[in-house]
C-alpha cells in the first residue's frame, strides 16, 4: 500500500513494514540496525522541514501521545506507551496508526497504573525503550508530528533518543494549539478534556496513548478546517499569523 508521497518521497509499506531496498537494508544491518536506521531518518528531517510550505489540505502528519511514570525525564521518568495516529489535511488516515507499551525499567508508581491502567504485569514482556522507538519512527518516516500540548512529548522524546543512541531529537514537532490560537477562541486551559467535550469528541479511554492520540488528531482536523476556511494555505502563512 503506498504511503507518504507528499514530498516526493514514495514508501511502499505492507502493514507496518518498509519497501523491499529499506527492508533488506534494515534486516542485514545487525547490530548497528537501530543507529544506522536513526542517522537515515535525521538525513529525511530536511525533507520534513519543507512541509512549512504545503497546503494545509495536503498536509500529512502523525498525531502522537505518551503515557509516562511521570513528568520529568531528567529525573528518571520513562515512557509506559506510545501511541499515533496519521492524518492527511483534516482526515484520519484510517488503518494508519501505531500503538506499543514500552518496559519502563523502573517501578510504575500506583497513581499512574490507576490514571493509565497500566500495571506492572503488563510491561513485563514489552518490548524495550530502543526497539519501540525504532518501530515508531519507521511508521512516522518523515512525516511531521503533532501533539497536543507537545511540550511532554518533546522532552520524553528527546531525552528517549539520547538515551537509547546518543541522537538528538530533530524531527518537526507541531503542537495542535498552534491552530487552536489561530482561531481566536477562548479556550481557558486549553486542555485536551475541555477542548474535545467542546467539539463533541468523546474519548473513548482517556489516558490511554492511543485514544488520547485520536482525540487530538479530531481536534487537529477541526482547527485545520477551519484555518483553511479563514485563508490560510500553509504552515508558513499560520507562523507568520501568529508572530
């Protein structure tokens, strides 16, 4: 199924997996499989900058969300799951979506297994920190992120990055608040519970990755709607609104 074709980059992907030249490469890579992955994607970020440029109508990003034993990762906090979902303009690109608990490595303090439900049994056979990022960022390529109130996603994300590879967090990282300042509204805190019972989104397990990655992308899709209603073609005419 093709993927990804807005800057001139094609991914044939089946399922979660890359073409047959990136596939072959990454499979005989041994070892070094997950650094070699992760100096090809920083090559591709150039590729990702440009989408500053494109219709909003055919922008494609990946809507992200974490759940962490915490807020701070510089104090040893790690990420428990990652989930994304694809958009394309204001829609969801449906079938098009990641989801994977993480071993944190370190005990989950008890207030987070009751706000997430996720227990201590259930990440016993995750998979590692290193090899979920490398999946997740085989399924993002260079498409753009965007999270809601990304500050959290940037610093676990780039703290994840240094931690597993010595490699510095360099993808485009948009925030959905971005079009949401755009349009004016008074949105008070802002936060993702007040937003979505605004717009009728209901989210369907709050505090889980991927139902709070989906109901971010809603909220996306409903302010880059409406940007493009009040004129604004690009990514570049929003930053320039908003200086």
């Amino acid at each position: 199924m093709a993927k990804w074709n807005g800057l001139g980059r094609l991914w044939h992907l089946s399922g979660r997996t890359w073409g047959k030249g990136v596939a072959s490469w990454w499979e005989n890579s041994g070892d070094l499989g997950a650094h070699a992955f992760l100096r090809f994607l920083e090559r591709e970020q150039e590729h990702a900058r440009k989408c500053i440029d494109l219709p909003l109508g055919n922008l494609e990003v990946v809507v992200v969300d974490l759940e962490t034993t915490g807020y701070d990762p510089d104090r040893g906090d790690a990420i428990l799951s990652i989930g994304a979902v694809a958009m394309r303009g204001d829609r969801l690109v449906l079938g098009d979506s990641f989801y994977s608990l993480i071993d944190p490595c370190r005990p989950i303090p008890p207030h987070v297994s009751s706000l997430t439900g996720i227990r201590e049994e259930m990440v016993r056979s995750a998979p590692d920190l290193a090899t979920v990022l490398t999946r997740f960022f085989q399924f993002v390529g260079d498409r753009p992120l965007v999270a809601h109130h990304s500050r959290h996603e940037r610093n676990f994300l780039r703290a994840a990055l240094w931690k597993t590879s010595r490699r510095k967090f360099t993808h485009r990282l948009l925030d959905t608040m971005l079009l949401i300042r755009l349009s004016g509204e008074v949105i008070g805190n802002g936060s993702l519970d007040a937003l979505c019972a605004r717009h009728n989104i209901v989210i369907s397990r709050r505090h889980h990755a991927y139902c709070d990655a989906f109901a971010a992308a809603s909220l996306w899709g409903i302010y880059l709607s409406l940007a493009r209603q009040n004129g604004y073609t690009d990514l570049r005419q929003v930053y320039e609104a908003l200086r």
